[in-house]
C-alpha cells in the first residue's frame, strides 16, 4: 500500500526529471466560479500529462537488474507515452501493447519516444497473451496505469507541489479537485496533502455515465460502470477504481463531482482564452467542476488539477466553434 | 539606465506577484530544431504576457505619494492589460488610452481588469492631447511599454529565472531567442543574463518586414520599419528600438533573426500539439526562429521565449487548420 513516505521518496527520484508545473489562476475565471481558483496545469507535464510521474516513479524504483530487461505496458493513450518517455530517460526498453485501432497518431508519438509498439486485435485476440507472448524470453516488467504502488507515489508528487504552491498564495482551506479515472492520480494526491495541506480535500470529478468512482465513495465498494467507451473525456472512462487505490480514496477523498462533456469542452476553452493552456477533455473534468459546479463547492478557494492536454485538433477545434468569446 | 542591480531589486517586487513560468521541452520539437530546444512559456504569465512584470515593476517602484494618485498608459493590447491588473493588485487607478476601433474584447479585458478605458479617434483626434485632457487634475503617472527603466528591469526578471532554470538543466551554452518589439523584453532579459548565465547570448526575433532591431544591431543605429500595421504578430510591430532600449540591446544582443508569418502560425500549432500552451503569432517568433532558422543558430543548445498568448480565436483556428499533424 502506498504511504507518505513513498510519496516524498518519489519526489527525490522525480527531482529534475518531471516538469515542475505551474499553479495557475485569472481573476475572469475567479468571477466564472465565484471564488479563487487555481489550476495545476498538469497538461505542462512531459509527453503532455502526469502520467509522466508514475511511469518514472515505478521505473526508477525497480532492481536495477529489472530495470535493465526493460518494462512493458497496456495503453493507447497517456500512460503509454508516459511509459515511453520515462523509459528511453533511462536507456531501457518498452514495450507498449496498442489495440490496431488506435489512432495512427498515438502510436506514432508513442513510437517515436523509443518504444515498441504491439498492435493486437481487439475484437480476436486477448491483450495479456499477446503481451505474455512478447515477453516469453525478455523479462519485462510490467508497468499498470494505476494499481502499482510507485504509480500511486510518483503521480502522488503533484500533490507535494499543490501544497507548496497553494501555501506560498496563502490557500489553505480549499476543495481540491482531481480528474478521476483509475484513482493513481487523486489517491496519490490525497496522500500528499494529508500530511502536507490537511486544509485540501481532494474530490473526484468524471464525466457522466462514468461516475464509478462517485459511486463507489457513496457505497463505499467498488462500483463498475455500465458503459466502456462513447465519451470524449477518454483519458478518464476506466470502469471502476483500482484494487489499491479505492482503499486510499474512500478513506481520505470525496464527494465526487459529475460534469458533462459540454461542461468539459467549455472549460477547455475557457483554460484556452484565459490560461493559455492546452487541455483535453478528461483533463478539463475538474476545471468544468470548478467553474460550472461551485454550488457543490463551500470553501473560499478551490484547485482544479488539469490533467492532460492530449487533445484532437478536430475536438479542440470544435470546442473553439461552440464555446469562447467572439471577437 | 537600467543596470543588473536594478533587475534584481524587481525580481524582490515581483516575488509571489508575478508567475514563475516553466522552461518547457519536447523531444518532437527538439528534433525539428535539431538541438535540445528549451520553452520560456511567459504567455503562462499574468494577463497572457510578460507585460505583467514590467508593469508590476514600474508601479512598485513609484513614490507611494505618485502611485496613490493611480497610472495611466497608451495601449491596446498586452501592455494595457498588464498595467491594468498590476494597478488592481496594488488598489490604485489606471487609466488606458485606446483608440476606439480597438477589438471590443480587448476594451472589455482591459475594463474588466478595473482599468478606465479612454478611446479615441485614430483619425481625429491626437492620443497625447486625449491623456493630457483626462490626466488635467489627476496627477497619473505614464507607464510607457517599454522606454522606462524600471519596466525594462522587470521584463528582465524573465531572464534571472531562465538563468537558473537552464542551469538546472545542464544548459551553460545557448542562443537565447527573444520576440522583440521595442525590445524592453530583450534588453531585460540581455541584463540578466550577462551577470547570471553570461554562456547565453540574446539574440533578438522579428517578423518580415517589421525586422528595425535586426537592421539597427547592423547598422549600429536606430532604425525604422517602413510598415506600421499589417501583420498578424501585432504585438511587436514598434517601429523602432527605444531610446532606453537600444543601447542595452546593442551592447550584449545580436544578430537578429527574421521569421514569416506562415513560420510563427506553424510555431504556434507545434506549440499547442507539444508543449500544450497557446502563444499569439508575435509571441511565436521565437519558437518558430529555433525551429525553422536553425542553421543561423551554432550553439548546441537554443532558449526560446514565448513571450505572449494572446491570440484571437479565429486566428488560432487559421493556424491549426493549416499546419499540424492529422489524425
């Protein structure tokens, strides 16, 4: 289980190898949410989220005998270019396994940071023999987006960063929402400011339809959704919360937050007209909670955790159409 | 004139008033620069520019007696808006002179930001006269954009942090590319950088036709742009080096670079796809010198500042319809 002290340990690995990112805020978004808001611009992250953070954690924290064999990964998305990136930073090999559908993009940029890119087909092969096939003879590690302990710690030093930075502006009582998907990032949050920022409650936010983890803190077990895909906030849709995760959340986070995805594509836009930040939709779940939400929201000052920025030009471009200023 | 000492008494002002922005970087765009490329992203500052800091500067270091009686400015774009914010956070008047065919949002930022909006008529009326009138009884002090010594050591606090971020990063030997207009940014950041990281030399950024600093460090003296509008990197199309400005400039900068529009529009699509923040074409000139004049450029190393993001929607949607990757 992961604890504090594997946080901060994270932290001193992390040193110089993450982004420090910056805690954002403009008073035309303060008066949209009728309250101080600050944005974590996560997005700023290397390879454009916080999943760099895990990915490095985890790797830089195996036997260097391990390490040395290379790690490998299920991921389309973030935590495959996180995995990457971490991985080619320290000389190894990855191995990333990629449904054949994902866009061409993303297994191009995924490609291009140095890693191997397995395709499997979803609808006739099963992932895990595909992966156990790969790795008959080589040893790889397996690196999980969220159920790993120096996942939790590595995305866990974002929250060491939101309590200096919200101390140094003089925040201390202050909802502090994260977008949720597996929980690596809000349970490694939330061990952060327990000790660092008690005053900061960390709260959810998903999408709609995919509310698993809100549910889950109401019931106090593991909830699953019904629905697997159809959401633009695609970085966040995970079923339910992680096995190692949920124990962390349910004791220190909550309530959760449910926006919509219209909610999601103004507050891109909003992040863009006023921050000047790049944010993709599941990225912009607790922004939309922060902006659209405040009547669930009773402290003074409130922090919302833009996650990523890995976003479609086509989406973001059609975010731009229906939402923003005209000139 | 403005010295290092000067520079360094803003960085103490400007402590917890101004952002501290991120050095960025992305492996994509250090390959297209064909050099480790570093990202100064100072449209992450306050009201979207750097502008903030001058002008944070220039109001903390006026007498309190002066300051009391509040500031006046000419601007319709990011000078305004940082006078503006820099005056509500010290609870003092501004006063901004535009003139009224100036786009309605940015009269309406700059109100919003507390500031009292004059306008006038290009045609009609002489802005100078217009202060005068307004400013009869009212004892404002000017803000001027860039000839004033304390707004050119507070854009040079820009350039105390890239010293130490990239030494942070291993950087001691790097062109340090800066998007120059009247060059108080410029001639800020050469400052700081003499003392602090004198391996990086400042090397000014202008867009085709607008390019009076590149053609004043050759000819060793002030010269003009023949154009004054017409360009979409509106924010540094001054027709000249300043008075204050140049000295400094030509003393420690040079030579300069000139980029084309179609360069800063695809900058600013690289920008949004890899480093996740959004820059204005005139603050993408930088960025689009590293990535696109690389031979003019010997160092192994290369800083860019992204000096603003202050870019109107409809631009930024002409950029990315022409340039950026396809899904």
């Amino acid at each position: 289980m992961t604890n504090i002290a594997m946080v901060e340990a994270a932290a001193k690995r992390l040193a110089g190898k993450a982004q420090r990112t910056p805690l954002l805020s403009s008073p035309f978004l303060d008066k949209i949410a009728r309250r101080r808001l600050f944005v974590k611009a996560e997005c700023l992250q290397h390879t454009g989220s916080f999943k760099f953070r895990g990915a490095w954690s985890a790797i830089s924290a195996l036997p260097e005998e391990d390490r040395a064999k290379g790690v490998i990964a299920f991921s389309s998305g973030n935590h495959a270019q996180g995995v990457a990136m971490a991985a080619q930073r320290h000389g190894i090999a990855s191995v990333i396994i990629m449904p054949s559908d994902a866009p061409t993009i993303k297994i191009e940029n995924t490609r291009a940071l140095g890693a191997e890119v397995v395709l499997y087909d979803r609808d006739r092969e099963n992932r895990a023999e595909v992966a156990a096939q790969v790795n008959m003879d080589r040893g790889l590690t397996l690196i999980k987006p969220f159920d790993n302990a120096y996942v939790i710690a590595g995305q866990g030093t974002t929250g060491l960063e939101i309590a200096e930075q919200a101390r140094s502006k003089g925040v201390e009582d202050a909802d502090t929402l994260v977008c949720c998907g597996g929980g690596g990032l809000t349970s490694g949050i939330a061990l952060a400011l327990e000790k660092h920022a008690p005053g900061l409650r960390v709260r959810p936010c998903e999408p709609e339809h995919f509310d698993d983890v809100t549910r889950s803190l109401l019931s106090g077990r593991i909830e699953v959704n019904k629905r697997t895909s159809g959401s633009l906030c695609d970085a966040i849709i995970t079923p339910s919360p992680g096995e190692m995760t949920f124990p962390i959340l349910n004791r220190l986070c909550g309530p959760g937050i449910v926006v919509s995805e219209e909610e999601c594509l103004h507050a891109m836009v909003l992040a863009f007209e006023r921050l000047k930040i790049v944010v993709e939709p599941g990225g912009a779940a607790a922004l939309a909670a922060a902006l659209f939400h405040g009547d669930r929201i009773k402290t003074d000052d409130v922090i919302a955790v833009a996650t990523g920025g890995n976003v479609d030009k086509s989406i973001f471009q059609q975010a731009l159409q229906r939402f923003g200023e005209t000139e």
